[in-house]
C-alpha cells in the first residue's frame, strides 16, 4: 500500500509499505476520503531531528505515516471484533487511549494522561489502508457522503465542540477569527443556530468561502482594523461570542477587546500566550472565557445528525482534492493558507 511520511523541513514523500493484518481487537480499514488537518503541518515544518526526537518520545517510528482525519470502508477484522464488520463504513477517531481511565470510560479520551494518535505516533489516513482499535471506528450512515464524514472526522468535531459550547444562537452577533477549515466549520455551524456571523482572516480566498458558507460580514485583517469594524458593524456594543481559530495572539486579544458587556469567548486556536487586561477587558465585563480542544468521542452521532438534520453542505468547504501519489504537492498546496479544505480521495468515495 502507498503512504505519505515526512521527511522534515516541509518535505514529504510518498512510500511503499506492506498491507498491515488486524490483530485481536483491530479493524483495518480501505481509505475513500483522507483529508489534511492543520495539525498535520506542525509536523510537516518540523525539522527532520525535532520530528525524530517527537515520535521516538512516544516509541514511535520516524517513518510515521501522517493523517488523522479519515473515512472508508472495513476491509478486514481481527479476532474479539464483536461491534464492526467488513463492508461498514465508518470514521476513525483520532486518539488512542488507555480505554481503562475515567475520561476514557466517558469519550473524553484527549485527556487520557497516556493518549496518542493518528499520524504523528501511530500509522495515519494518508494511505491506502489504516489500522485501528474498533473503539476507535465510527458508524458513517450511508445519507452522509465520505468527503461530508471526512471534513467532520477532526476539523467538523473541533468547530461543533466549541459552538455547541458557546451555544450561539438567533440573538447573538458571533465573530470568528481564523477561517481555515476549523473556523470555516464554526461559521457554518454557529449560522445554523441563526447567530450572525462576522469572519475576521488575512486571506482573501478564506473570507470569500466563509461568506458562502454563512457570514453576514467579513473583514480583512491585512486592510482594516477588525476591532474597528467590529464596533462600527455592532454600533459600538461589542459581539455577544466569539471563538478564535488561528492560534494568532493578536486575534485573541482583538477578540477579547472587542468582545461586548456578558459575552461568551473560546480559544481553539493553538498559538502563542497572549497579554489581556483582567480588569477591564474582562472582568469589567464579566467574560466567559474557554479553552475547547477536540469532541468527546461520543459527540459524534450528535454532530453528525445535526449535518444531516440541517443539510450542511460541508462539501463547500473542500477546494482541492489530490490522489494519494500527489501527496507531495498536496502538503505543498495547504501549507500555502490559500486552500480550504484539502482531501486525498479514491475512485470510488460515493
């Protein structure tokens, strides 16, 4: 089977590896849709030996397959596999836990002190095949199509945690900073709820897709003050939510300044710190602020079930699709910013 590994210093390539077998309690499963995260290029800029010393930190191996955001159909299980079945289509959650701990027992498995995941410690979804726990394997239905579960499989999940959180709705005047696939996701989700949406970016392709996705407003950070047009469009009264999907530190403290008397904010973003003044930028104000990181494993239904209850087309947020042997050039592409999402896809993903 072909796979995508990196090699350091934006540098992938795509390899030869053998077909793995499941063993007791693994599903391998045929990829259809596999789509890049922006998670994915924090290793793709890594440096060959900061690469090495990650995944050898884990026991892992440098020559990882990277992915963590796929959907396909089982091919084969193992011994014990009692829940899935070959020919059931499904997604694949992106970390492994203990499954002994209390957040494993309740799906919070991100913080399972001994978590790991797809595509940077285990063999990811930019190949052919991928193995995995059957916990990890989640029911695709057959009205949504793969390249819909694959946009939902990490960056869909990501924006639901953090709306559903924030709970936007018909009297809110929401803004989104960062508009990459994440924040992309949110614009369409917190519109569905009737929040009036307002997209903050520096990439014109981005702001235009964010208005077909949703957004009353949108504003380019690289020609006009956000916080200024922020108020103007307010008439001076600040947004009611917020969330902040660029990990910018300037975004996040222009969120917070511009943010209105009782609002609701999230940090989804991963960045550097940022400076706020407690006082008036916040308690004065009486902010709820959170931090909100990938979904409870079992938020996946629900989210799933709001797509189709809405008909969110999720397929608008794709703007490149690549085969597998275009790996190279694919990484390329999306490290550019200038994309939305980007998916590798094969024949046949109906």
């Amino acid at each position: 089977m072909k796979g995508i590994v990196f090699l350091g210093d934006r540098k992938a390539e795509v390899r030869e590896f053998p077909t793995p077998d499941p063993g007791p309690g693994q599903v391998l499963v045929r990829m259809k849709v596999s789509s890049i995260c922006g998670t994915d290029m924090h290793f793709y800029r890594k440096s060959w030996d900061d690469l090495v010393a990650f995944r050898q930190s884990f026991n892992g191996s440098p020559d990882t397959i990277t992915g963590h955001e796929p959907c396909g159909v089982v091919e084969a299980v193992g011994p014990h596999v009692m829940t899935v079945k070959p020919g059931d289509r499904v997604t694949i959650y992106q970390h492994v836990g203990c499954e002994r701990c209390g957040f494993c027992r309740t799906g919070d498995v991100m913080f399972c002190s001994k978590r790991t995941g797809y595509g940077s410690v285990h063999n990811g979804s930019a190949a052919d095949f991928t193995l995995v726990p059957e916990r990890n394997c989640l029911a695709v239905p057959d009205e949504l199509s793969f390249e819909r579960a694959a946009v939902l499989s990490c960056a869909g999940g990501t924006a639901y945690q953090s709306i559903n959180r924030l709970a936007p709705s018909g009297k809110d005047t929401m803004a989104i900073f960062g508009l990459g696939p994440v924040g992309l996701c949110a614009t369409m989700f917190a519109t569905a709820r009737g929040a009036h949406v307002i997209g903050i970016d520096l990439i014109p392709e981005r702001l235009e897709l964010a208005q077909q996705v949703g957004a009353i407003e949108t504003i380019n950070a690289t020609q006009d003050d956000p916080l200024e047009a922020i108020q103007d469009f307010t008439k001076g009264k600040g947004i009611d939510v917020g969330a902040d999907y660029s990990g910018n530190p300037q975004a996040q403290e222009t969120m917070l300044i511009c943010a209105g008397k009782g609002a609701r904010l999230a940090i989804v973003g991963v960045g550097e710190s940022f400076r706020v003044d407690t006082l008036r930028a916040m308690i004065m104000k009486q902010l709820t602020i959170m931090g909100s990181w990938i979904y409870n494993i079992g938020l996946h239904d629900e989210f799933v079930n709001f797509v189709l209850e809405k008909d969110l087309p999720l397929e608008k947020l794709i703007t490149h699709r690549f085969r597998i042997e275009q790996g190279p050039e694919a990484f390329k592409l999306f490290d550019s910013g200038k994309t939305g999402k980007v998916i590798f896809t094969w024949e046949d993903n109906s």
